[in-house]
C-alpha cells in the first residue's frame, strides 16, 4: 500500500479524511477517529530517521498496537519503532512494499479500535 492507497481505505472502511496540520510539513498527514483522536500519521521522511544509513524519502504510517506486538513486529523487515511519538505504544510501518496490504489494514484497524473512546458499563 502506498499513502494515496490507504488514505482511499480509511475514507470507504471509517469514512475519515487525512487531516493536514502543519505549513511545514505538507507531507503529514494525520488520520482521526470519530472521537477526534489519532489513529494514524502518515508521513514522508529521511530513512535516516529509522537507522537507515540513507537519505533516501520514504513514506511511512505510524499506528498504535499492543505493545507485545510492536515488540514483535520491529524484528521484521519494514516495522521500526514510532517516529517522533511514543515508541511503547506506536510503530512506523514503512510504506515501501515490504509489508502486505492485508498486514498494514488489520495494523490500521487496531490503532482505530484503540484510539476510540470506550463506553464504560454501569
């Protein structure tokens, strides 16, 4: 998937808008649930930022995920630790093909549900 790919996914599954916040950086975009919080941050950054001895762009969404999983996840090619947000509870998921579709989907869809603000029971 790339940005345009998943921009179009979230507006059919959630019908949510990437939101554009920052003059300086037309490039990040931010994903909210219908309870205004962030479930998503796609971005386009230096491969520097990951450890990546590269200069080269690249595009990247970063997710919220259970922390077990992110654990697991940032020993597999394309996953990193969340750039410039909370590295326990979010991870970056590089958009360059190494990781599938369905893969980066179910991750989009976790962060969603995580993100919503939950009814307490009485």
């Amino acid at each position: 998937m790339n940005r345009q790919d998943i921009i179009d996914w979230v507006r059919n599954e959630y019908g949510t808008e990437p939101e554009y916040l920052w003059e300086d950086t037309p490039e990040f975009s931010v994903l909210r649930n219908r309870s205004g919080k962030w479930y998503g941050l796609l971005m386009k950054i230096s491969k520097r930022k990951f450890g990546i001895a590269s200069d080269e762009m690249v595009e990247a969404i970063n997710v919220k995920a259970d922390t077990m999983l992110i654990d697991s996840l940032v020993n597999e090619p394309g996953f990193y630790r969340a750039y410039h947000m909370n590295k326990r509870y979010w991870i970056s998921i590089l958009l360059d093909g190494n990781v599938s579709d369905e893969t980066i989907k179910g991750l989009i869809e976790e962060s969603y549900l995580k993100t919503c603000i939950k009814i307490k029971k009485k």
